[in-house]
C-alpha cells in the first residue's frame, strides 16, 4: 500500500535495511513516498540507502526503483564503500549487475584497499566475477580512499567497535552481546584464511575432503544469522578456486559424493551439500575429460558434473555426449536423486516438487534434460529422457513438469517387467497395527520402545511438509517385535508427551533402522523439547546399501514387491484410509525383513 504522508531518508535507510520485517513491494512504495531531495540522504558514515538495499536485499528490485528515483550510483561512505562493493560483499549477482548496468564504477577503492572485484571473488558467481573484471579494466580513472585523511579517521573510528577490523589488527574484541554480528563475520573471516590453509596442506583427496568438510561445518556454526550457503560459499570459494588450480582431479575426488561422506565427523549430511554447492557456485573451473573421468569413477556425482560442465563454459561434444550416457544411466538407477537435488536445487533454479508431483525423481529428469537442451549438440538424444520417465513409473508427472503432453506408453526395460511378476510382501496383520492417538496410548508405545532391542522407522507428512522439508511429520511408524505403532503425531503435535516419545526414538538404546532416515530425522526432531548432549541412537540407513528407492531394495533383497501407490495420498485427513494404515504399517515393519537380508 502506498503511504499517505512522505517519509525521510533515515525511514527509508531503516526500512530498506530490513528485508525479512519489509518485503521488496512494500519498501518499494516507501521508496516512491520518499523525496526525491532525500534519496541519497545518508547516515553519519555517508551511507544512503541504495547502499543499504545492494547489501542486505537479495534481489535487485528495490534497487532498481531508487535508481529510477534517481539516486546517486557512485556516492561512496566516508570510507569509500560504494553501492557496487556492498553488493559485491554479499555476493549479489543480480544487484551487482544492475548496478553496473547503470553506470557504477568498479575503479573505487577503499580505505582498506578493497574494490567491488575484491569483494565479489569467492562471492559471486564466474560470470558476474568476470563482469567485473571487465569493468575494472575498462573503467577509466580510479578513486581512492587509501590515503584519504577523512576516510583514515572514520576507519580508525570504525575499528573500535568491528570485530572483523580488530581481527585483521590481531586486537581482541570485548565479549559484548550487542556486537554478536561483527564476531560473527570476524568468525568467518578466521575460517577463510584457516579453510585455504588446511587445503594447502592437504597431501591427497581425502585428507581434502576432510578440509573442506571441516570447514563447511564451521561455517555453518558461525553463520547465524548470515544464510549458511552465502557462509560456506564465502569460506571454501577461494580455497576451492586454488585448489583447483594446482590439482583439478583431486580436488574433484574430494568433492566426490562418497569421499565426502566419508569426511563427515557426524551423519548431518548438511556439510556435503554446503562443500558441492560452493564448489559449484565458487568459481573453479575445470577441463571437460576431467569431469568425464569423474562421473565414470563416482556416478552418484553425476549431478555435479553435470554442472561443472555448464558452468565451465566449455562445448565439447564427445564429453557432453558421455556425460549424458553417465546421467542416464545413474537415473536410470535411481542413484541419490536426493542428494543430487540438495546440490543443484538452488544453483540450478530447479525448484523442489512435492511426492504428488514426483518429487526428487522428476525434479532429476527435469534437471537432465534442460541440461541436455542447453550442452547436447543439437539437443540429440532427449528422448531418452522422456522414455526414462516413463519406465520410472513418472511419465504423466514428468510431462507436466515440462509442459508436454503425456507421452505414449513405451515398451518397459527388462527390470520394470520383471518387478511386476514379482510377489506382493505380505500386509502387516492387523491385530499387530497399534493406532496412538492420545497420551496414554502414546506412553505405552513408548516404553515398548524403550524395550526394544532394535526399532524401525518412517514418517508421513502432508502438503505442508512438502512445502517446508523441517515441518513435522503426520505419522510416525514405529515397529517394534511384532507391532507396529502408528503415532497420531498431527493431533499430539502439541503435547509433550510426543516429545519424550520422540526422543526415545532417537536417543534410546539398541539400533534405529530407516530408509533414507535423514529426511525422517530432521522432520521428528522438530518435534524434540530438547535433547542436546545426549548421544543419538545408532541410525543404521538401508538406503546406503545401494542407493535405491524402498520398493526396488525390497525387489532385490526380498525377491517381492513393495506397493507405493498410497505414498501420495493426503497423510493430514483423519480418519486414515484401511490402505493408508496398512501401506503406513508395511513400510515401517518390512525394514526388519530388510535389515535381515542384507545381514545374512
């Protein structure tokens, strides 16, 4: 809503500065009910708010409204920051570019010695990086605030209360909780200059591994409230950068999914995606046969390679083509079509579909195939693509994802025939399925937990868990012996005695046994009081043991077949459904049956 009365330059800087509290179209408006006189109104250091909206908005439109407003592109704080280097600072591609598009110069210098170029390597992506070093070198006369005697005091008065200047001057800092933001970065900063140490001295892939690992971990605990991409992206980007410069392969075997994995100090996966999208969007470039002998030696990091190879900028037919043939193998096996979403998700702008769209396995296969449009030489070989849908049992949603009309059916690959002859697992009885819908009920299932030599686990979640991957869960299955518990936890959600029971799960004795269990541990912990300190019940996950969906692990192990069909259905409606209760039960129960075979 546009504001009846104008406002000042120091509302606007306010408003412009908060980004989660005024979204883009209200601080636009503010923006249009701000004097034109008062738009490069700055505050004591001489910053305005252009400033101000190139450093803490994420996208450029309030940007491009204050210069439509005309405000002053090139005004500079009393220490010689500029709109440009702010935006470089947070790594803004879109501001950054939007700025020089307007005229910026990137020939300004700060008191520090920093320009926008030095601000935005590690930061922003390759091209933006190159924008700029193009407009460094054809920029014309340079400004300089190095020497500058203003700009030398307000430094000086600037240090006294950043932790990241004083760290830079080897000076403690006052532990003082209202300057938290500024230890924080100086944090970061620390962990920079330790991460392109620790991967100087690294002597082969995995001890790489082990660096880079270590440092996302870092990162992500000194991030807050900073996003712990931007975080890990700004601490492993330059290292990446080098280490790639002397040593592509092994820096490529150490940002192997598996070597990763292997570095991890814990099961939080959260480090590997944080290392592969920074090696993606860091700026490390590398030669097509390399990508191609990575993807033949780690085919789950199709993915990555995948990416690599767009972003390198580099058209080599032969290596698109193998990489393609790599892709559609690894697909076709379904190999880690989450993990690979959790690298490309953001990166790519693929965006993540819910399991009634078809999920990670549509979102792969969407993936592919606008890489395949934009690196295959004529887009040859696409219809590879739409037959793998198909025989993935996803074509109608895959069609939709692309805007197609369904395809027509195909003749089905060997597996698909052969899972279909297969004999159906045998349902849970059910006298065995427990229903838990209140406290009392709920203490019982949880004391048999808490007796149970070793416990299995799933989860169920409705549209709003496909909307937010932290949400709750629905259900909770557990199986324990013989029984298996299906917890109300949408109508308990609010009591605390789903918190201890959920915190049995998790933190009792003797093995947990899941599938894909990460997805279900971080939705269950939500719903946790609290349980730090406490070590976790050993997760043994069955997906690790190849790297499939459940029904096609039970097709291998078990020699039956695994009805999916009420995966998809509304898990938040009450009364459930006889098929939901016995497809809920079933998979819980069956990952004993499961574990056994692997075992044997």
């Amino acid at each position: 809503m546009q504001p009846t009365q104008p406002i000042s330059s120091r509302e606007l800087r306010k408003a412009v500065s908060q980004a989660r509290r005024c979204d883009d179209e209200s601080c636009i408006a503010l923006v249009r009910a701000c004097p034109a006189a008062s738009i490069d109104g700055g505050n004591a250091n001489g910053k305005t708010a252009l400033m101000l909206a190139a450093q803490f908005r994420p996208t450029a439109a309030v940007v491009e409204e204050l210069l439509r407003r005309g405000a002053n592109v090139d005004t500079t704080t009393r220490r010689g920051h500029t709109a440009l280097i702010f935006a470089a600072g947070r790594g803004r591609d879109a501001t950054i570019v939007t700025l020089l598009h307007a005229g910026a110069s990137a020939c300004v210098r700060t008191v520090t010695g920093d320009t926008a170029l030095d601000m935005a390597r590690g930061r922003a992506s390759p091209e933006v990086v190159a924008l700029l070093e193009h407009a460094e070198a054809t920029g014309g006369p340079w400004r300089s605030f190095v020497d500058d005697p203003d700009a030398l005091a307000a430094q000086a008065e600037h240090a006294k209360t950043c932790a990241v200047c004083r760290a830079k001057l080897g000076e403690a800092f006052p532990d003082d909780a209202s300057n938290e933001a500024d230890r924080r970065e100086a944090a970061l900063a620390a962990e920079t200059a330790a991460t392109s140490e620790r991967c100087r001295a690294a002597e082969d892939a995995a001890s790489l591994s082990r660096a880079l690992v270590l440092s996302a971990c870092a990162a992500a605990a000194a991030s807050r409230p900073t996003p712990v991409r931007d975080a890990s992206k700004r601490v492993l980007g330059p290292a990446l950068v080098d280490a790639a410069a002397r040593d592509a392969p092994t820096l490529l075997r150490a940002c192997a999914d598996g070597a990763l994995g292997r570095a991890l100090p814990t099961r939080d996966r959260r480090p590997i995606r944080l290392v592969l999208e920074a090696l993606l969007g860091g700026g490390a470039v590398f030669e097509p046969a390399a990508l191609v002998d990575f993807a033949r030696a780690d085919p789950q990091s199709y993915a990555t390679a995948l990416e690599l190879y767009a972003r390198g900028g580099a058209s080599e037919p032969t290596c698109a083509t193998e990489l393609w043939k790599i892709a559609l193998e690894a697909l076709g096996r379904r190999l880690h079509a989450g993990e690979a979403l959790g690298v490309y998700g953001v990166l790519a702008a693929s965006r993540r579909r819910r399991k009634s769209e078809g999920g990670a396995t549509v979102d792969s296969l969407v993936h592919a195939r606008a890489w395949g449009v934009a690196c295959l030489p004529g887009g040859d070989g696409l219809d590879a693509i739409d037959a793998l849908a198909v025989t993935l049992g996803v074509g109608a949603k895959y069609s939709a994802a692309i805007g197609a009309p369904e395809p027509p059916p195909v003749a089905k690959s060997a597996p698909v025939v052969a899972y279909a002859s297969l004999p159906p697992l045998e349902p849970v009885p059910t006298s065995s399925v427990v229903w838990v819908g209140d406290a009392a009920s709920l203490d019982a299932a949880g004391a048999a937990v808490a007796a149970a030599s070793r416990v299995a686990v799933d989860t169920e979640w409705g549209q709003s868990g496909d909307d937010d991957p932290a949400a709750p869960p629905a259900l909770i299955q557990a199986a324990v012996g013989e029984r298996v518990y299906l917890v109300d936890a949408l109508t308990l959600r609010r009591t605390d005695a789903l918190g201890r029971f959920v915190e049995g799960l998790l933190y009792g004795e003797g093995p947990l046994l899941g599938f894909a269990f990460e997805h279900d541990r971080v939705r269950l912990e939500a719903l946790l009081p609290a349980a730090a300190g406490r070590p976790r019940r050993l997760v043994v996950d069955l997906q690790r043991a190849g790297h499939v969906g459940l029904r096609d692990a039970c097709a291998t192990w078990l020699g039956q077949r695994l009805d999916k069909s009420e995966q998809c259905s509304d898990w938040e409606r009450r009364p459930l459904s006889h098929a939901q209760v016995a497809y809920a039960a079933l998979d819980a129960s069956v990952l004993f049956a499961l574990h056994d075979a692997m075992c044997a």
